[in-house]
C-alpha cells in the first residue's frame, strides 16, 4: 500500500493532523475506553472538503464535534466486530478443516449460545443508541435561537430571507459565482483554469455573527433541494409546500462551504451554500450596508422607465437567472427549454408574456416546465421582458413592458 492510502486510511478511523503515534494512541485509546476522540479541537478547519479527503469535515462546534466522535466511535465498534466474527471463522475454517480429519459436530440448540448472541448484540445496540439519541434530540432543538434565517431552494440557488433576530428583513438571492468560462458546456471545454473554492462560491453569501444560535428554516419553491453546511453539523431536506427547521452555532470566524444535496435536476451541481461567520461588530455593520443597498435597491414601480433602461436592466436580470435554461443567444435547448429567439410568446402580445413569467408555462411541448418569476421584482420583470422583446432576431409590435404593467398583473 502507498503510504498515502495508509495516512487515509487512519485520516479515516481518527482525524486529521495527527502524528501517527498519536493516530494509533487514539484508535487504542477508543477501542479500550472512549467514544470521544478530541482530534477536531487539534486542527484548524478549513470549512471545505479537502483533496483526497476520506473522513468527515471537521465541525465548528460542540454538536458537530459529538458527531464527529460518534462516527468514529460506530466505525471503531464496526471493526472491532468485523476483526472477532471474521477472525473466528477463518481460524475455525481452516483450523479444523476437513483435510485434517475433523469431523463436524452434530449437535442442534445451545442454549447457552442462543442466550450470548441475543445479549452481545443488545447490549451493542444499546451501547450505539445511546449516544446518538443524545446527539439527535440535541439536533432538533431549535428553541431560543438569537436569530431565524430561512432559506429557500430554487432551481438552481438559494434565496435568504432573516426572519427574526438582529438582521430581521433582510433578503436576498444566492447564486453560483464560478464563471463560465471555469465550467465549460457539453461539448465546449473549459477555457480558463479553475479557481480555489471552484462550484463552491457564491455572489451573495450568507452572514451570521460567530458564537450565536441560528434557526434555520428551510423551504423550496419548486422541487426538493437540501441544505447543509458539513462543519455546522446541519442538514436538511428543502421540500416545497412544506416547512422544516433545523439550528447551528458556528464558534470559529471563517468562510464555510456547502453544496444542494437532493438531486434536483440540471443545475444540482451548480447551487452551492456558502455561510461567512464573522465578529458580532462585523454582522452589526454587515446588516447595515445590507439594509442601505435593499433601500436603495427597493423598486418604485410607478417609476416610468426608457426602454434603453430596461434593455440593460433586464439583460442583467437574464443573465443571473434565465440563462441556464434559455442559453445567452437565446435558442433555448431542444425539447428541453423552449427557444425565446423567435417565440410566438416573446413576439406576441405582451399581457401574455407577464402572464408566462408570474405564472409559469408547462406545455407539452417541452419536457420541462417553465417556472414562475414572482419572486423577482416588478421592475426585474419588466425589464427582463423588455430585453427579450428587443434581442436576437425578435422585434415585437409592443416592445417595452413598464414595472406598473407587472404590478397590475400580480395582483389579478
Ligand atoms: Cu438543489
């Protein structure tokens, strides 16, 4: 074996950082005594998975830690039992085997044995549930939390909404920030090298202050997603229609990555977690440029605005969220996503067109069905009408659609 399998291996059984005196030290030390191995508390986590890495990311805080040791302590108890049945039956196997002139024994009920393999195992499982009960019930308290962030799944991002606690209206969407040209598409390699934190960077991350109980509420808007930040010890299916929780706290200032971990269609890979731990000074003015740029940003929708305005707006709005589907040049892709260059839709009469982009649109025509919008704003969708109306090879007879037009329509 390669020394690097042998140090996975043990990276395995125990954790990281070790010397490997100290590995085996622990994994003696656990099989003789404990189900606590404090190998987290010795390195710095790096809040993302590593190369090569075989065992679980090292947690931030005391829930993650006794999940930490669990899994080391059940892997440990796995082997020990898997070292005795196995070494029994090959030693019997092959020490009393028929070649030598062994006779099998003929006799039936023991009760003895009968009695011995009902006990052992119960008292393993015993000695295994007792332990993760405790950590379980831990997991699902999510009382007196300092503040309730929820986060909703979409194909394929992630939208934030602080619902209580300092912070408390703050919204905002999250989106894969790894560009393009680092991915490639089918059949279009990649151009450009990939970057440290590759499919694992987003636009706009999730903030929390260090040190503090964060509830976390998880919904989605169209498929099931799933949440999870490893080092937090939290996890969570993100199911539409329905609402779960879950809490952290996350006890060491840093960046902390995630991935969606529910197959949820084409995007799955490319909808990451991202959560920035800082000081609670540093969340304090966070929450406010937060909240002067959701000012500024707040739409006015009587605002009347020129169509040069909206092509540019909505070109913006295109690209964060229609491109995906739709592609940049607009031809959709075949059977799957609809083409929006040349559509009867986006050439046809406006009224429609809000309609499709509020609503959704789910024909037989295409496999997939087109969601609704109605989570970007009035003037998002205005513009992004306007820009298709005006892109590509489409010139529509009503050709600006204004952020008032949307307004009236939402509230049909
Ligand atoms: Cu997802």
């Amino acid at each position: 074996m390669e020394l690097s399998t042998v140090k996975n291996i043990l990276f395995w059984v125990v954790g990281d950082n070790m010397t490997y005196a100290t590995r085996l030290g622990a994994l003696m030390f656990g099989l003789a005594a404990t189900a606590s191995i404090p190998a987290w508390a010795a390195q710095e986590t790096t809040g993302r998975p590593l190369e090569h890495q075989l065992n679980m990311q090292l947690p931030v805080n005391g829930l993650g830690a006794d999940i930490y040791s669990l899994h080391n302590w059940m892997m440990i108890i796995c082997l020990v039992i898997f070292v005795a049945v196995f070494g029994v039956m090959f030693y019997s196997v092959f020490k009393h085997r028929k070649s030598l002139g062994h006779k099998p024994a003929t006799f039936h009920e023991s009760t003895a044995v009968e009695i011995a393999w009902t006990i052992v195992p119960f008292l393993i499982v015993i000695g295994m549930a007792l332990p993760a009960t405790k950590s379980v019930v831990a997991l699902k308290d999510t009382s007196n939390a300092d503040i309730t962030i929820k986060a909703t799944g979409m194909q394929w991002k992630w939208g934030y909404d602080y619902l209580k606690g300092e912070g408390e209206g703050i919204a905002f969407l999250s989106n894969l920030s790894t560009p393009r040209a680092q991915i490639g598409l089918p059949g279009e390699p990649a151009t450009e090298k990939r970057g440290e934190n590759y499919l694992l960077e987003v636009d706009n991350e999730m903030v929390v202050p260090v040190g503090k109980k964060i509830r976390m509420v998880f919904t989605a808007n169209d498929v099931i997603h799933a949440w999870t930040i490893p080092a937090f010890a939290i996890k969570q299916d993100a199911i539409p229609g329905f609402v779960r929780d879950g809490w952290f706290t996350a006890e060491k200032i840093g960046t902390y990555r995630g991935n969606c971990v529910e197959l949820c269609g084409k995007d799955h890979a490319f909808m990451p977690i991202v959560v920035r731990v800082v000081s609670n000074e540093d969340y304090t003015a966070w929450v406010n440029t937060k909240k002067k740029e959701m000012a500024a940003l707040a739409d006015d929708p009587t605002k009347v605005w020129t169509i040069d305005e909206l092509k540019t707006k909505g070109e913006q709005v295109y690209t964060a969220n229609c491109v995906a589907c739709h592609q940049a040049n607009g031809k959709g892709v075949p059977n799957a996503f609809a083409p929006l260059d040349g559509s009867p839709v986006v050439n046809g009469a406006k009224a429609h067109q809000i309609d499709v982009l509020l609503n959704g649109q789910d024909t037989p025509a295409y496999a997939s069905a087109m969601p609704g919008w109605k989570q970007l704003s009035d003037t998002e969708i205005a513009a992004v009408i306007t820009y298709t109306r005006n892109s590509w090879s489409n010139k529509a007879a009503e050709n600006i659609v204004q952020p008032a037009e949307v307004l009236a329509a939402r509230s049909k």
